[in-house]
C-alpha cells in the first residue's frame, strides 16, 4: 500500500513540494487509499503547519491546520462529494443510494498511510529525553499544548509541538484520528447526506509503536457511547519500513551537509481534481492581496467555504456552515458525549467563525 502512495505523490507537481538548495526541506506524506477489487490512491496531504490563533478568521477561507492528516482528509471530502454526484448520475461510484441517503458499498474499505506517527498522544514517548516516568491519565477535563509535560499520556493536546511557536486552537493529529474512530471521517457536514464513512486501517513508517498508537487512537474512544450509526469502529494499525522519501530522516541522509528545515507548504489533492498548495498562512500558494484583501479565488478549494460551496451542489438550503452542521443532530449529541468523556478538554472554536454562507446564496442576498 505504500508504495501506491509514493507513486502517486511523485505524479503531483512540484508546487508545494520541499525544495532543496541553500537548505533541504523535509514535509508528511498522509494518504487514503481504496480497497475494493484493487488498491487505489484517492487523496493526499503534505505538510506540518497550523495557524496560529491570533490569525483565525471569520468566513472559512483559511485552511487554518495544515498538517498532513487533515489536508488529506479535506482533499478526500471533495472525493467523497464527487463520488455522491457520480452514483446520482449512475456512473461508478463507492456509494449506494439508500432512501435518498449514500452509504459506502460493503466491499469498499478505506486506509490511511502516515510517513510519520500523528502529533500529540500517538508521538509523546518518541521524544525519548524524559527523565521522569510516563503517566497514563484517563477521563480528565486537563487539555496540554503541544509537547509540555511529555510524560502525561492519554490526554488531549492541541498545536504545535514547540513551545516557542504561537498558540493555536487546533487540537493534535492523535486527537483528530481517535475522534474519527466513532464519528467517521466525513464530518458533520457530508453526513447530513451520507451515512458516516470510517477508516479501516492505519498504516504508520516513522514514530510511534503499535503500543502507542494503539492507546492513542484506538483504547481512549473504544468505550464512548455512540447512538443511532455513529459507533467505535476499531482501527487496525500496522507500522512499516517503508521510508517516505521527504520524511526528514530521509532528507536527512542524502543531504548531510545542508540545513534542514520543515517546507512551509502543504499540498493536497484527490482523485478527480487539480493538485491544491497552500502556503503556511491558510491559503493558496502565492495568493496576493488586490486591493487591501485577498479575493475569493485566493482560497484553498480544500477550506470550509469551497467545501461547503461543493456540498451547496448536492443539497439546496438556506443555513450557514454553522447551522447546517448543528442541524446534524444525532452527530452532535454522539460529538459532546466525546468531549465530555472519551476527549474530554477539546477546543472548539467559537461558532462565529463559521457564521458564513455558500458563495451562491451569499450573492443571492
């Protein structure tokens, strides 16, 4: 399965992708790929950036976390919401139309590939300078940033890592996987239209053990209480030696000589659609202001308002963002049962930054 990802990576562009001169940058390969009569590659994200909160705004044209796990998971909503238009023209799809609903056929599986274990719980004991023993916490409200107390394991944690970077409100990659473990890596959104979709497996090349990334992403949401669809679905989880060929050891290794740094974009792409880049601050690579402000086309197509434009396509309404996902009602109950619980201290942002319309029914008004 790795392989299928490297392969597929190497076909993007270069935009977006380290670069090596001066220095030797180094980027995370996350990949979802298919298993139905064969194994297929349909979505991709690189990179390890997330906006600082200060940056935030209202509207949903910034992709506000960057790290290789979302991306791809942004690019492969747009797969999914192309795979719903195909089944309602009768062409190929992974879903079957059930009561005015799409659900993923039965001999359809998805898995993750990750060049490197997830931040936060997944990649506490890789930091290995600790000298105080690991402290395993279950079911607190205590939420961390990034890598301060190291040794306490079980907790939620937001980003980044380094503690001389700026605060941010996103919660770690560990965090966002174990929560998809119940609610489905669709969303709130595109479940209003789809049974949830959950991944089989995870498949990990650098970092963590199968231990750690057992507890992490499987044992603390194991126990939650699901309602109605949304159930624990348990991941099967397998590390490889497979090496990403811009994982930083990598990197590493063939420029011994030149300073390595993390590339500061991020790319993502899914089958049936154009390769995006995004630069570290939310939007499209290059991006430039007109007039004091960024236009519409500077974003991402894989932020909340492009998403929710697509998805605009598939279901007439009259909502916000923030009001179409609160509509999901069974998913929200199942979602504050888990942060009142199983990932208990989650951030959530305030819902005024998702106080935003479909850029169709925005000029309608």
């Amino acid at each position: 399965m790795e392989q299928i990802c490297f392969e597929q990576y190497r076909k993007l562009g270069k935009k977006g992708k380290p670069v090596i001169g001066n220095k030797a940058e180094w980027t995370v390969l996350c990949a979802i790929v298919k298993k139905d009569k064969q194994l297929e590659c349909v979505s991709i994200g690189t990179g390890l950036k997330c906006l600082p909160e200060k940056l935030l705004e209202k509207g949903g044209r910034l992709v506000n976390d960057s790290h290789a796990e979302i991306v791809c998971r942004r690019a492969f909503k747009r797969y999914l919401l192309d795979q719903v238009t195909r089944c309602k023209n009768a062409k190929d799809s992974v879903f079957e139309s059930i009561d005015d609903r799409y659900r993923i056929r039965k001999e359809v599986s998805f898995h993750m590939y990750l060049s490197l274990a997830p931040c936060g719980d997944a990649s506490m004991e890789d930091l290995g300078s600790l000298k105080r023993p690991y402290e395993m916490i279950e079911n607190t409200s205590v939420r961390l940033r990034g890598r301060d107390h190291g040794h306490v394991l079980g907790v939620t944690r937001t980003k980044p890592g380094r503690i001389d970077s700026d605060y941010t409100a996103s919660m770690s990659c560990s965090d966002k996987i174990a929560k998809w473990t119940v609610l489905g890596i669709q969303g709130a959104l595109l479940g209003i239209i789809m049974d949830p979709v959950y991944l089989k497996s995870i498949t990990v090349s650098e970092g963590g053990t199968l231990q750690s990334l057992e507890r992490a992403l499987n044992s603390r949401t194991e126990n939650a209480n699901g309602e109605d669809l949304y159930r624990f679905h348990r991941l099967d989880i397998h590390k490889s030696d497979q090496i990403f060929e811009h994982s930083q050891s990598q990197v590493k290794l063939k420029h011994p000589n030149l300073p390595v740094h993390s590339c500061t974009f991020s790319i993502g792409w899914a089958k049936g659609f154009e390769q995006e880049s995004i630069a570290n601050y939310g939007r499209k690579q290059g991006a430039a202001k007109v007039k004091g402000s960024y236009a519409y086309s500077a974003s991402s197509a894989l932020c909340k308002a492009k998403i929710l434009d697509e998805f605009s396509l598939l279901h007439v309404h009259q909502k916000t963002y923030y009001e179409l996902k609160q509509s999901h009602t069974v998913y929200q109950r199942v979602k504050s049962l888990l942060y009142d619980t199983c990932l208990s201290g989650w951030n959530q942002n305030p819902p005024e930054l998702e106080q935003f319309t479909c850029a169709t029914l925005a000029a309608s008004q």
